[in-house]
C-alpha cells in the first residue's frame, strides 16, 4: 500500500470567544510512503501527534490531500485502514480489565471476541505482559504496563497503517526489544510510523527517520 | 463490522463498568421503588377521590402518577442517556479512541445507550411488579396494542431529542441547553406528575409544543381507559410527526457534530 500526502495543513481554531490565535499544527507536509518503517522525530508540539491523528482518520486536514494506491482517501477510509496507538493510556475503560478492553476496542475494528483474546495473549507474550495482566483491572495496572495494553490494541487490528506515538514510553528493556521486533515484522507487509524523543531507539527500529519542526518535515 | 456485535459489545462494557460499583448499581433499583412509595402515600392523603382533572382518564392520583413515572422513567431513557454517555466517554478520554475505529456514527447512536435502555426495562420490570406486588395496581380495561404504539412512538422521539442533546455535548463539552430543557421542564410541562389541565392557559400552551405532553396523554388513556388507536389518534399524528421530523434530523446533527470536532481538534478534550 503506497500512502501519498501532499501539502497537509491542519490548524486548530482558537476556542469560542477566547482572543487566542488559531494554532498552525501542520504546514504543508509532503511524504509517499510504502510498507516498511519511518520514525519521525522532533522537539514537543513539532507535529507529531497531529500528522498521525490525521494519518488515522481521527483529525480532518484542512488542505492538502492524502492518497491510498493512488485514490484520494478522506478520513473514514483512513479510519478503516489505520491504526493508532496513542501516546498516553488516557483511552481506555479504567473499571474494565485488560482484556476486556481489548475484547471490546476489537469489536468496533470488526475483530470477533475469540481472535480479541487470542491476538491479546499472543501479542501481550511477545511485549513481556503477563497474562495475569490482561486479567487485571485496568486502572491497576502499572503505566508500563497500561502502554503495553495499548500497543496490543493497535497490533491486534493488522491494519495496513500502523500510528505508533511514542510507542516505547514507559516501557522496559524486555519490551522495548519485543516491540522492536513486532515493529519490524509488521513493517514486512504494513507501513508503520513511528515517533519517539529517542534517537537510538527510532535508529534500531526504523529504516529511514524523518525530523518535524514547527509542522514542517524539516 | 456487524452492528449487532458493536452494541453486544457497548452493553457487555457498560454491564461491566456499572456492575464493578455494585452499591450504586442496587442502589439504583432501590430508588425506583422509594419514589414510587412517596407518591403511593401521598395519593393515600387524598384517598381515592378522583380530581376533576383526572376524571378524563379514569383513575385516582396513584394510578395516574404510577402509570406516568413508569413509562416517563422509560422514554426519558433516551432524553439523557446519549448526552450523558458521551460526556463519560470524554470524560474517561475513550471518546477519541472509540471514534478512531471504522465506526459509523448510526451504530455509534444505536450502541451508545443500549445498556441504558436495557436498565430501563429492568427498571420497568421493578415498576411492573410492585404495582402489581406492592401497591395492587390494576389496569383492567387497558388497550395494550394502543399503549404500546403510544410507547414506541415516544421512545423514538424522546431518543432523537436526547441525540440533539448529545450534539451540545459533542461541540461545548459542558452547558447544554436542550438538557436544560428537558432535564427542568418536562416533568412540570407534560403531565408526569398532575394532567396538564390543571395548568393556567399561558402555561398549557407551553405545554403544547413539547412530545412529552402527547406521550403522556395518550399513554394514560390507553392505559387507564382503554383508548383505542381511534380515540388518541391526535396524539398519536402529533408523535408521528414529532419523529419524522426529529428522527433525521437529529442524526444528521450529530454527524455534523462529530465531523465539526474532528475538524476543531476536540474530540479528545472534555
């Protein structure tokens, strides 16, 4: 799957009524990507979180295009396609376990409960969580832990369109090489992207990394 | 993606997050039955005369109040559910994460307050019972099949009005006006409590623009005195339009609601 994205600009508006300036998040951001794996870096506020929110669907652009194979995608393709793994656990159902997060994270994706489980405990091995984790109510779980529960979520989908937003926060030495090694076999038949303040991790988990600045690719 | 399996699992995650606080959950039923037992003895006070209000519909204050708490405490349901739910999803930050899947915003609407509606019937099941158990209720001459179209006809429109409602939330977060309404007007304006005549003329007339006043109206007489279709058919043709109005209406509204928050930046504020 070829992505192509051409003069992306996206401006959050200033709230109702407040004299703030609108804020300029993304400024023509032009990039073709294909299966395989791109870091992205920069400072805080650069772009990051606000291309790959575009990327998935969640934001609408205002101006430029993106392309799928060729045909212009607006954000319910994108939706359909992507999968993103936010860059704090802030989106999950705190009373719920694990798991039954991820059962239910999975249905609204079209994943049937047994392939939620199943993924859940595959995925959850190869990141060093433990299955009394995915047992575990989630707002018991350490916030290693809660970023490895999000990094399943995202996996399980086998989206062709992998976000990772600061997929390595919090995370230990196990997990960081279990994820650089599940980032590396998706990224054989997927396009992930991945962000991180890290240079060395982006360096042993990405083939090419790109530098945000000010909303631009630098 | 089946939209069936999409609200098994809303109602699978909701069942489980409100049952993990178990007091609150027991608590809830107990409340249903203590606000009927107020008005039970308050309608004992003034014994079984029949207002000249109610004479209309055939039954004591009791009789009237109960069958009006059940079926309002049922179809409001829907009025404060979807705003309600969705200020929780933003609240928990889920809302972003729910609304980054593929999810269509129709199955989205249907899922949201499934499990609402299903504690509603739990809780009219408790309102059944103690009228029957409890206070010894009868509806011996009820027409069922006209209660029951009345009953569909209100659900679906109340749902719509709080699918509106969910729209403020979606834009402002907090500060929702229609809430406001419904929330502050509906049981002093539709005739939950006492029959809209007993209103001055300015205030009936008010009381003329809301659903709530048909629903409720319709309800009791084909509940209390066994109207027919034909008898409440003006009610009924006010609801019909209520939802061929409301019913679209609404759902485009939220789309654009969504839409506008994805444009703005804010599905992921609260």
């Amino acid at each position: 799957m070829l992505i192509e994205v051409s003069g992306l600009e996206k401006i959050f508006p200033a709230p109702f009524f407040s004299r703030a300036a609108p804020l300029r998040a993304l400024t023509g951001v032009t990039l073709a990507v294909g299966p395989g794996v791109l870091g992205f870096e920069g400072p805080n506020g650069s772009g990051k979180t606000t291309l790959f929110k575009v990327l998935a669907g969640i934001l609408e652009t205002d101006g430029g295009t993106i392309a799928v194979d060729g045909q212009a995608a607006g954000s319910a393709r994108l939706r359909a396609l992507a999968a993103f793994c936010p860059p704090n656990p802030r989106s999950f159902y705190y009373r719920l376990s694990a798991l039954e997060n991820l059962r239910f994270f999975g249905a609204l994706a079209g994943i049937s409960p047994a392939q939620a489980v199943e993924r859940a405990r595959e995925l959850g091995a190869r990141l060093a969580l433990a299955p009394a984790d995915l047992e575990r109510r989630f707002d018991r779980l350490s916030e290693g832990n809660m970023q490895k529960v999000s990094l399943v979520r995202a996996f399980s989908r086998r989206a062709p369109l992998l976000l990772l937003d600061e997929p390595f926060h919090g995370l230990d030495e196990k997990a960081c090489a279990g994820l650089i090694a599940l980032i590396a076999e998706t990224g054989r038949s997927s396009t992930v992207l991945l962000s991180s303040h890290s240079r060395a991790l982006l360096a042993a988990a990405a083939d090419k990394t790109f530098r945000l600045e000010a909303g631009r690719l630098a | 993606m089946s939209p069936a399996r999409v609200i098994l699992a809303f109602i699978r995650k909701d069942f489980l997050a409100e049952s993990s606080y178990r007091l609150s959950f027991s608590l809830g039923a107990l409340a249903t039955l203590a606000n009927l037992a107020v008005f039970y003895f308050i309608g004992r006070l003034f014994g079984a005369n029949l207002a000249p209000q109610l004479e209309a519909f055939g039954t004591d204050y009791f009789g009237y109040v109960f069958a009006a708490l059940a079926f309002f405490g049922y179809i409001g349901t829907g009025a404060g559910s979807y705003a309600g739910r969705l200020r929780e999803e933003q609240t928990q930050g889920t809302l972003e994460a729910t609304l980054s899947t593929p999810l269509g915003v129709f199955p989205l609407l249907a899922a949201m307050s499934a499990w609402n509606f299903l504690f509603a019937t739990f809780e009219l099941a408790i309102y059944a019972v103690a009228g029957i158990f409890i206070f010894k209720l009868d509806f011996p001459t009820a027409n069922w099949p006209a209660a029951a179209l009345v009953f569909f006809l209100s659900a679906a429109c109340f749902a719509a009005l709080g699918v509106l409602s969910a729209c403020f939330v979606m834009l402002f977060k907090r500060g929702n006006p229609m809430a406001w309404v419904l929330n502050n007007f509906e049981g002093l304006l539709g005739g939950v409590y006492f029959p809209v005549t007993v209103l001055p003329a300015w205030l009936a007339a008010v009381s003329n623009l809301l659903p709530v006043t048909y629903a409720v109206r319709a309800f009791q007489l084909a509940l209390n005195k066994g109207a027919g279709v034909a008898e409440i058919k003006g009610d009924l043709l006010v609801l019909t339009a209520f939802d061929i109005l409301l019913i679209p209406a609404s759902i485009w509204l939220f789309g654009l609601a969504v839409a506008r928050a994805r444009k703005a930046g804010t599905l992921g504020e609260y």
